[in-house]
C-alpha cells in the first residue's frame, strides 16, 4: 500500500506565510511527478504547482511569485512554500504523486487527504 500524508494547514492572516509538506510512504517503487491541488467552497479543483523528480516546476498563474515547490527524493517528500497569502488562497489543498510499485510496473496518481489553509483579512 502507499499514503500519502499531508501536514502543515492552519489559519493565518493576509500577508502572512505557511509550508505544507506532503510525505510517501509504503512499497514505493519510484517517485515521478508530483504536485499540489487546490479546492474552495463552490469552486472546481484546480492545479497550483507540480515538480519533476529533476526538479521543473511550474505554477498556476494566480501564485506565480508568492508560492514556492519543492521535493526531498531522499524522503519521497513535497513542500508547498506559501508567502505573501491572500483570502482567495483559503482552500482544501491536496497532494498528489505518481508512483509506481515495487516490482516494477506502470506508474498511477496518489492522493493526500487534504489540509485546509484559511487566510483572514
């Protein structure tokens, strides 16, 4: 089996900063791309930032400059740096991974259990 496990959501005010971080664990074969997801009240789920295993990352527009992803491949960890948060941030954010098994094989999408982030004016 492999889980993923989210941690680091909280309440913060405007302008102020949370980490999320985001660790596999199980019969892991090999760790490829992973990444965050966002979900508000009413809203569809949406892509925020995802990386590579070398490291290539990219961003929705809405967060370009304020969050920052990274991954430790040693520990099968994400991170999701967030600065400068605005009240449209508040959300579910979830992790997501595409791993493959132990003994090999193709690899398939893994999902955290989602964090809420709530950021008050």
């Amino acid at each position: 089996q492999v889980q993923l496990v989210e941690s680091g959501g909280g309440l913060v005010q405007a302008g102020g900063s949370l980490k999320l971080s985001c660790a596999a664990s199980g019969r892991i074969g090999s760790v490829y791309a992973m990444g965050w997801y966002r979900q508000a009240p009413g809203k569809q789920r949406e892509s925020v930032a995802s990386i590579t295993r070398g490291g290539s990352t990219d961003y929705a527009d809405s967060v370009k400059g304020r969050f920052t992803i990274s991954r430790d491949n040693a520990k099968n960890t994400v991170y999701l740096q967030m600065n400068s948060l605005k009240p449209e941030d508040t959300a579910v954010y979830y992790c997501r991974s595409e791993i493959s098994a132990y003994l090999g094989g193709s690899s398939r999408a893994y999902w955290g259990q989602g964090t809420q982030v709530t950021v008050s004016s």
